[in-house]
C-alpha cells in the first residue's frame, strides 16, 4: 500500500495506529469516522473549512525567506510562517476543523487536552466562534506553568479543569478527556489536539494540517521553481510535522525530518523523544512509540517546551520512522534555546521553543546535507508557532527577567 | 475452579456471582494478597485482580488512586503474577484485568502462559476490543484463559454480537456511559444492555459492573445478570480506613453485605 493511502479502513500505518479503547468509545469513534468520509466530500464543508482558514486563521501562511538565518546556518533556509496564523499556532488548522465537525455531527459540547496550553486556546477560540461549549482538562503542574494560557481560554468563555491525578501533565490531562468522553459522547465531541490517539484521530488532524505542507509544496514551485531538499519540523504528538510532511512524502528526493524533544539529552531519561529514545506499545488509544518502563508503565517525559512535553507519538510517525521515509534525531533543551535566540537576534522573530527543535535540527542537518549534496541545500523549517507563550521560560532560561520578576502584582500602578 | 463452573454453581443455587476487584500490590503486594484472601473468605465468588496501570483511561479516582499507591509502592507484573498465584492458591476464581499495553510489553505469548501457569481463569481487557485482539485471542486459547471483552450501552447490534462472539467465560457489560466508582443509583441502561446480550447468546453469562456499592445494589443487579463486580466500593474500604486492620474487617464486612445482596435478588 502507498503511503499516501494510509491509514488503512481500521486506522492502521502498518503495525501502528489502529484503536485502543474502551468499547463505550467505539460508536462514537465510527460516528467520528463516518461524519469525517461524509465532510471530506462535502464541498460546503470544505468550502467553510478553507473560508475560515483563509478569512480567520490567515492562511495560507507564508514562505519566508530567511536570509540572515540562511547565512549563519549555511543552506538556504525557508520559515513556514505557522506563527503568523491567529492563536499563533498551526493548531488553528486542526481545531477549526474539528469544530466544524462538532458542529455537523450536532454535537453542542467540546472537549479538550493541554498542555502548554496552545491547542487549549485555540479549542476555546473555535468554540466561542462557532458557539460550542468548551472544557478544557489541564494538567494542574501545567496549569501553574502556563497561567496565562488559562486566564486566556477563561476569557474566551472555555472552563478550564485542572487535572490532579499522575504526573499532573499532558498525558494526565489526556486520560481525563477521556474518561469525560466516555461518560458524554452522546453531547461531547473529543477535539484532540495532535495527530495521534485511536483511529480515526490520526488521519483527521493530518488531514486538517496538511494544508501546511500542500502550500509550502507549492510556494516552493513558484518561488524557488524546485522543491527543496529537506522538510524540519518539531514532534511532540505529530501534528505539524505530518501536516507540513504529507504533501511531500511522495516526492522521494525530498528528505524528511522530524525533531523530537531531547531534554537534558536522550542518554539521560529526562527527554521526550518517543521515536529515538522510547520503544513500540500502546498509550492512549493507539499502537505507537512510546516512552514506558520494561512492564509497559508510561514514564514521564521531560522538555523545556511543553507542547513537545508528551511520552508518545502519532502513529503515523512510527510508521514513517519504520520504513525510512523519514528521519527522527533529538534535539536537546540547550540546542533547542540556542537556535531560538538565533532566530530572534538574526531575523527579529521569536518562535515557539517547539518550533525552536526544528530550527536547532535545521542548524545540524545544513552542514550533512551540504556535504552529501555538494552544493548548499535549501530546507523549508515549519515554524509552527510563536514565543509569546514562552517568553517567561526562555526569559528564566537566559536569566534576563531579573527586573519582571521583582514587579509584585498591584505595586506598579 | 473455572468461571464457567463458578457461574453453573451458582446458577444452580439460584444466585448470581459476585465478582470482588482489587489492584495488586495495593498498597503492598503481600497487604493485597491479605485484602483479596479476606475478599474470597467473606463471600467473593471471582476475585479480579487488577494489573495497576500508569494510564488506566477506564478508572474513576478510586481506582486510578490505589492503582497509583501500588505502582508508587513497586509493584511489577511479576508480582501481579505472583499475587494471582497466592490468591489462587488459596482456593480463589482469579481473573486478571489489566490495560492492554503491560501484556505487550511482556509478550503476550508468554504472559498467557504465565498467568494460566499462575492459577488464573481468565483475563479482562477493558482498552483491547476483539478488532485488535487476534494475537490475544490466540495466545488465550492456546492456554486455557478466558477471555472477557466489554460491551457498552453505546456497542451496535453488530459490535454486540461480534464481541460476544469472541468472549469465552463471561461477558461484561459496562453499566453506564463512564467510568469506574461507586454511585448512587444503578443505572437503567444496565437491564437494556443484559438482555440484548442474553439475546445474541442465552448461554454466555453476563457479568454487571460500574456503580455498584451495596448490598441492595447488589440485589438490584443479582436480579437481572449472573454476575455483580464491585470495584471501587470494595478498595475504598482499604483505601479510607486509618490501618490495615480496619480495612479488612471494612472489606470483610461489605463483602459479606455484597454476597448476601447476590443472593436475595431474584435471578432472572
Ligand atoms: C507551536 C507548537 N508547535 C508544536 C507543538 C507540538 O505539537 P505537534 O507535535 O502536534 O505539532 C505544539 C504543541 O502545543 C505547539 O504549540
């Protein structure tokens, strides 16, 4: 079977992806499945889908040429600008389209998982736009680290639930949506945040990103006249990096790369890389790469960035890693933060520190690929949001928020 | 003895089977051997030992609580097969319930034979449904185990047959849309979804759990399914007492509620 044919009808990527439920969600899962084969054809909801993207989200994003990022990294380096679509985030693409969905299927209720707090915002901000109810579970430990991002999804109307049990995190706030969903799939629909998750999750959010990598594919023809040779993305659940990947996995000679949150280094355990430094298993409805103990208990994952903060990954990335058709190395938090204050001091943006991975990856493939070529390479890097939301922890990390920090709330009237 | 001879005998004493669950190593390997043995004495007729899990999606706070105390305590898979050996050895029905991702990592060849090496009867998988569980079901038929799948007040007439289909032992029937803990009530949806089950296959017995805590709960199930299993009503006799011995005699006396709530509701 071709790639671009997979998941197959039970969600399998060869041996990845498929279901890992309860039965209570099987229904609801089908119904998912049937109401997306139905608006995929539909060209009134495809036609709402792309006016929201384009008219609200911002879409398509740009292509940016990097000029000064490109002579520090030697290759020509090309910034998918995803930071630039409202929420700042491509998660914007995915939650739109699920909502949309929520809303054919008549489902008046929306849930939701955070982490960092990015897909929670951009949940409450769909939802306030197309009138659902929104509940977003939050890990309380990230509840904490993100305070903004819940004042954020309150004022749009979104409760926010934190979510005490386990590690506190992501993949807690996780098992609650969940255990919600089995008791409210008759109202709720489960707007999952990342490509990953039982089928038919995977293929629906690749499906809703995947503009990401059809306009990148086609802005390289018109503005290069070429492809280039190599895609860069962060991988947390999966999400941007197979929605900037799927255009051009049948483009052979266009390599791809996927960087996963390395931590303090894989060779420690504090990491998050499920692919490099995780094994096989099934987490969270889904057979895939995960990080788990030799009995098969997850382990908790460790990033300077939340949202690659996760101990599994979409399937179709296992699968893609399997057969070679992409490659998947960490990046470490220092390699990470090293690339973010390059992009800011050589170009005047400031990325996510997801994106940051990507960047960190870009900085050490150029030099590979330059070789292997023989000629400087041109890599399109999928910025896939912006620092806003991470100004406090790159702030602390480079130890300039000395002044913020000694400002008490009320004193500076 | 197996499960279908605990659901003929009791058939035949006109009652249905109560099915007790406990988290192995909750809070100590040797505490739940002790809690599941006070468990089987007091009038559990199946002990259903529950692997503990990091993620178990389909837990309420109870059970994720005990399961976490377990895991925190060290508790490995070894001793949950450890556990099953000692509770069985004692005379108990023993099935295992347990997320799907622990029996992959162990090798699901080798811990069927494990668990059937161990004494255990049968396994309930409540994230595995019967569309990916081919290697299970193999691997359970080759050693005896049987095996239980879950259906749901949402499973389709089609989902419930073929699961139903693939169940060997028992069947169980999730109560309500959600997870696991005590209520107040017991659901209506619960008879609806026994007799659809009963419908596709008279003579698999159906197994009722979600929400029960009393004994006059346990009546009200006994009445129309074969078998009563009790979760969290019966950890939180451990888990809320101030030691261990008041946990146990907690845990003794609910069962014993439990077991005669069984037997003075009608079976159908
Ligand atoms: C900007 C950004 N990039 C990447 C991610 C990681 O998610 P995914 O791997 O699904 O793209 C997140 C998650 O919050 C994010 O906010």
């Amino acid at each position: 079977m071709t790639a671009e044919a997979l998941p197959d009808l039970a969600g399998h990527f060869g041996r990845y992806g498929g279901r890992f439920v309860p039965e209570a969600l099987v229904r609801a899962l089908d119904e998912l499945d049937a109401a997306y084969r139905e608006a995929k054809n539909d060209p009134v909801f495809q036609d709402r889908f792309h006016g929201l993207l384009r008219d609200y989200a911002g879409t398509p994003s740009l292509l940016y040429r990097a000029e000064r990022l490109s002579e520090a990294l030697g290759a020509e380096i090309l910034l998918k600008r995803e930071d630039l679509n409202h929420t700042g985030a491509h998660k914007v693409r995915n939650v739109l389209g699920q909502a949309l969905l929520a809303k054919r299927m008549g489902k008046p209720r929306v849930i939701a998982e955070t982490g960092a707090g990015q897909h929670g915002v951009a949940s409450a901000t769909a939802a306030a736009l197309l009138d659902l109810e929104c509940v977003v579970y939050m890990g309380e430990t990230d509840t904490e680290r993100q305070a903004l991002n819940v004042a954020r999804m309150r004022m749009l109307g979104a409760t926010v639930v934190p979510v005490t049990n386990g590690s506190r995190t992501l993949k807690d706030a996780l098992n609650e949506a969940l255990r919600d969903w089995v008791a409210s799939v008759d109202t709720t629909h489960y707007l999952l945040g990342t490509a990953a998750g039982p089928h038919p999750f995977p293929e629906i959010v690749r499906d809703f990103v995947g503009g990401i990598g059809t306009e990148a594919r086609e802005q390289c023809l018109t503005q290069l006249g070429r492809l280039p040779d190599a895609i860069a993305a962060c991988v947390g659940g999966g999400s941007n990096a197979i929605g900037i990947f799927h255009a051009f996995v049948p483009d052979q000679q266009v390599r791809l790369y996927g960087f996963e949150a390395g931590g303090d280094g894989v060779e420690t355990g504090r990491h998050a890389a499920s692919i490099t430094g995780g094994s096989a298993g099934v987490l969270h409805g889904a057979r895939t790469y995960v990080l788990q103990d030799e009995d098969g208990q997850t382990v908790e994952s460790h990033s300077i960035s939340a949202g690659l903060d996760y101990p599994g990954v979409g399937p179709e990335h296992a699968w893609l890693h399997d057969t070679g058709r992409a490659a998947y190395e960490p990046v470490t938090d220092d390699e990470a933060m090293a690339a973010f204050q390059l992009l800011c001091r050589t170009e005047g943006i400031i990325p996510a520190i997801e994106s940051a991975h990507a960047l960190a990856g870009a900085a050490r493939i150029a030099p590979r690929l330059a070789a292997e070529l023989g000629r400087t390479p041109t890599i399109v890097v999928n910025l896939s949001g912006r620092g806003d939301k991470d100004v406090h922890t790159a702030g602390a990390y480079f130890g300039i928020l000395d002044q913020v920090e000694t400002i008490v709330p009320g004193e500076n009237s | 003895m197996s499960i279908s001879a605990t659901f003929g005998k009791a058939k035949a004493e006109g009652r249905s089977v109560l099915v007790g669950c406990m988290p192995a190593g909750f809070p100590t390997v040797d505490d739940s051997i002790a809690s599941m043995v006070a468990m089987a004495e007091a009038g559990c007729d199946v002990i259903e030992v529950e692997l503990p899990y990091s993620d178990p999606v389909m837990d309420g706070p109870v059970i994720q609580k005990a399961s976490d105390i377990a895991l925190a305590n060290g508790v490995r898979t070894r001793d949950t097969l450890r556990i099953i050996e000692a509770v069985a050895g004692a005379g108990a029905t023993v099935v295992l319930m347990t997320y799907w991702n622990p029996i992959e990592r162990y090798g699901v060849d080798a811990f069927a034979r494990d668990l059937a090496a161990a004494g255990a009867t049968g396994m309930i998988t409540p994230d595995l449904i019967p569309d990916e569980a081919g290697e299970w079901i193999a691997a359970a038929d080759r050693y005896g185990i049987d095996r239980t799948f879950l259906v749901s007040p949402s499973s389709t007439d089609d989902r419930l047959a073929m699961t139903v289909a693939n169940c060997r032992g028992f069947v169980y029937a999730t109560a309500l849309m959600g997870v696991t803990g005590a209520r107040t009530s017991v659901s209506s949806q619960a008879p609806e979804l026994v007799a659809r089950v009963r419908a596709v296959d008279p003579e698999m017995p159906v197994g009722v759990g979600l929400g029960v805590g009393t004994g006059a709960q346990a009546a009200e199930v006994a009445a129309f399914a074969d078998g009563v299993i009790v979760g969290s009503a019966l950890i939180r006799c451990v888990l809320e007492a101030p030691d261990l011995a008041t946990g146990h005699q907690r845990l003794r006396a609910l069962s014993a509620e439990l077991a005669e709530g069984v037997r003075s509701g009608a079976p159908s």
